[in-house]
C-alpha cells in the first residue's frame, strides 16, 4: 500500500497494515497493564494463569513491533501536519522512539526476569498455553545465585520501564487530543480508517 500526497482538504494517513499493528499492540498493552496490575488482587489459584497470560501478551506484542517495525521501515508514516510546531515535530518523533524503545524493552526484561526466575525448571511456559516457549538457556544454565541477581534486577528494570511506558502513553494520547481537539487537526483520522 502506498501513502498517497494529502491533496486540499484531504490529510495523510497510516497504511491500513500500520492501522491494524497499531491497534493491536495498543489494546495488547493495555490489557496487560491491567493484567499486571490486577495481578495482587486475585485469587492464589489464578496467579499463574494471570502470570503466564501476561508473558504470552509481552511476547506477542514484542512480535508485532518487530512486524510494525519492519511494516514502518518498507512504508514510513505520513508526514505529521503543517500545522505542527517544531518543538512539536521534535516531540512527536522523540515520543515515538521512545515508545518503539520502551515496547521492545518490556518484553526482553520480562523474558531475561521469567528465564531467571528459579521456578523456572518446575513451571514449563507455553505462550498462549500452546505453544513451547524456549527461556534463555545462557540464563538458565547460570549458578542459582547469579540468576537470582538477574532475577531482581530485571524486574526492577521491567517496572521502571512500565512505568515510562505510562507516562509516554499519557502524552501520546494526550498530544493526539490537543492536536485533535484543540488545534483543530485531523490527527485521529490518520490512524483510523
């Protein structure tokens, strides 16, 4: 698909291919910020259901940003609008970035923590409760008290790194609102079909 030149009256706008990846990995992490926050809250026997839920969303959104990210490499996004400042430009693309960084960085830290996690020669992992997950075997080769270390420093990271991921998604929807609703731009239209 190609991105036809805004004629008057007319906006640029994602591929449909960048529409769907979008979408998905929006609602994705979403569903596993609530998963992951709701996880404390439930009942013993459901932990390691929510737990492995969890794991197998992190790696299917990882997968879809390594397509989305190919998908933006073969066919790059529309140009923003005129109408943005260039604080705004620099910031739109910073913001982007950082997203792309944060939402391949979630998902390794938790697979480094998950391939560290004593428990976890005892508790198999099927992603999507089918198919064999393999954990990093360099990790899980390691002496127990090295991977213990890894174990608590990658959770560490994978809760620092959720917790950028919410402020960057509260600016992105944010800014999308102001553009949308404030300056008067067609900013949602360009990624909805």
């Amino acid at each position: 698909m190609s991105i036809a030149a805004p004629s008057r009256g007319a906006f640029a706008r994602y591929t449909r291919i960048a529409m769907v990846l979008h979408w998905a990995v929006a609602v994705l992490i979403i569903g596993n910020v609530v998963l992951g926050l709701a996880a404390d809250s439930l009942p013993d026997d459901w932990i390691r259901t929510a737990v492995d839920t969890h794991k197998s969303i992190g790696l299917t959104v990882l997968g879809l940003a390594v397509l989305r990210l190919l998908w933006r490499f073969a066919n790059p996004p529309p140009p923003l609008p005129e109408g943005f400042s260039p604080l705004e430009r620099f910031g739109a693309h910073a913001a982007h970035a950082a997203l792309y960084v944060l939402i391949f960085a979630l998902p390794i830290s938790g697979w480094i923590h998950d391939s560290a996690w004593s428990g976890a020669a005892t508790h198999p992992f099927l992603l999507w409760g089918v198919v064999p997950h393999v954990r990093i075997a360099a990790i899980t080769a390691l002496d127990p008290a090295t991977r213990e270390q890894i174990h608590a420093t990658f959770f560490a990271f994978h809760v620092w790194f959720a917790y950028a991921l919410y402020a960057l998604l509260a600016a992105h929807i944010l800014g999308a609102l102001k553009h949308q609703f404030w300056d008067g731009e067609r900013e949602l239209q360009r990624m909805l079909s």
